[in-house]
C-alpha cells in the first residue's frame, strides 16, 4: 500500500527519537561504545563533530575518537536499513549487499583505527527530533529531497537523481534514503534506488571525513579517512556486483 508523503518525515523522526530517548534513558556517560551507538541513532555527523572538537583540545584522543566515529558510521548504515524495511520492505534484499559490505568495512575500519585512551565521555547533547525546530527541519529537508529527485527523474532520468542524491547526502542520508525508497515503492527501478542510496552515503561518509579532519586535525582525520575510504570502496564494488548479479 502506498502511504502519505506526510508520513515519511515521522519515520526518520521516530528513528532519531528512539536514539534520543535510550540517550536520556541511558545517559550519555555510559561508555565510549555504549554513547557513540547511541548518538549514531540520532546523528552521525553530531557524534563526528563532538568527538572531533575534542582531538581539537587533545589530539592524543585521536585513536579513540576515531574509533567512536566509526561505531556511530556503523549505527547510521543499520539505520538506514531500518528506514529502507519501514517504507519500502520490497528494497531492503536489493540494498542488502551493499550496506552488509560497508557496515564490514566500517567495522574493518573500527578494528584497525580504534585505541581507548580511558575517555568515556559520551557523544554532543542531540535534540529531541518530534520539538517543533527539529520536526519542521526534517519534514522540510524531505519535501526538498524528494521534490528534487522526482525533478531530476522526469527532466534528466536517472543520472539525475544521482545528482540529487549526492547533493542530498552533503547534509542528510536519512531524507534520501526515505525519499528514495519511496520512489522505489512507486515503481523507480530498484537499482537506481539503491546505486542512488549508495551514492548519498559515500558522500555524506566524504562530508562527515571533512569534517573530522578540519576540525579533529591531522591524526584524526588520516584515522577517519580510513575507515571512509574502506566503507565507500566496499559500497562501490557492492553496487557494481549487485547491478551484474
């Protein structure tokens, strides 16, 4: 059954909640495995900033944050999954390989970059999603997403909407994906929408890598590049064997 545009935006709004609910519940200060899980389910570019701010202060933090980045990456890629399951069941088999590969890869990554230094502390303070700034910033960003895909489809076909995916996964993964899948429950190809998908996450994973360089410095961004670096090339080779299959 096709649902309301309407909804979709309450599907990424409820993921984050649930993260920001088990952050109160838990506390942020529960671990360095435990906070970073659980700040991936609200936002893994919060978690990138706020363990890059501090390698900024002490840049011997770097094996550590690097390794609480990659456990957040991990936790972003499953919930994209869960997002795929929600609106469109029917994508997740196709998706399966290419998110299996990376979220691999990101754990390859979270092996080969991770030291604890004894830092505990938790990811950056995250928003309550369903507050009235957080909620109209989803839907918004949405509607943008997916009125940009659907334009892209209809005047430059497929090679669009992987323009508008990439543009989209600068800022967000969780509107391209639901948008997407939407699509795709609409009767868009599931390739394109999987290669699209794909597309955002590599993107955003370059954005997020960025970020963790300028801000976190030298060591940690090497650390981050890695693991980037390892879960674009896996969804690469992934969206190449999933369109030969």
């Amino acid at each position: 059954m096709k649902g309301s545009s309407l909804g979709e935006p309450n599907t990424i709004a409820i993921v984050s909640f649930i993260g920001f609910v088990a952050v109160r519940l838990l506390g942020a200060r529960r671990g360095l495995i435990a906070g970073a899980a659980l700040g991936g389910l609200v936002s893994s570019t919060a978690v990138t900033l706020s363990f890059a701010n501090r390698t900024k202060e002490s840049p011997a933090l770097a094996p550590t944050a690097a390794g609480a980045i990659a456990i957040a990456w991990i936790v972003m890629l499953a919930r994209v999954g869960v997002l795929v399951a929600v609106v469109d069941a029917a994508l997740l088999p196709r998706l399966a390989l290419p998110l299996g590969a990376m979220t691999a890869a990101a754990l390859l990554g979270l092996l080969l970059v991770f030291r604890r230094d004894g830092a505990s502390d938790g990811p950056a303070e995250v928003k309550n999603p369903f507050e009235l700034g957080s909620a109209i910033k989803v839907t918004l960003v949405f509607a943008l997403v997916l009125l940009a895909s659907k334009a892209a489809i209809t005047y430059f076909g497929d090679r669009g909407l992987y323009l508008a995916s990439a543009l989209g996964g600068t800022t967000d993964v969780d509107a391209v994906t639901v948008s997407t899948a939407k699509l795709a429950r609409d009767g868009l190809d599931p390739l394109v929408a999987v290669t699209s998908i794909a597309i955002a996450i590599a993107v955003n994973t370059i954005v997020k890598t960025g970020l963790a360089a300028g801000v976190g410095g030298a060591q940690l961004g090497r650390r981050t590049a890695l693991v980037g670096l390892l879960v674009i090339a896996a969804g690469a080779i992934s969206v190449v064997a999933t369109a030969l299959a």
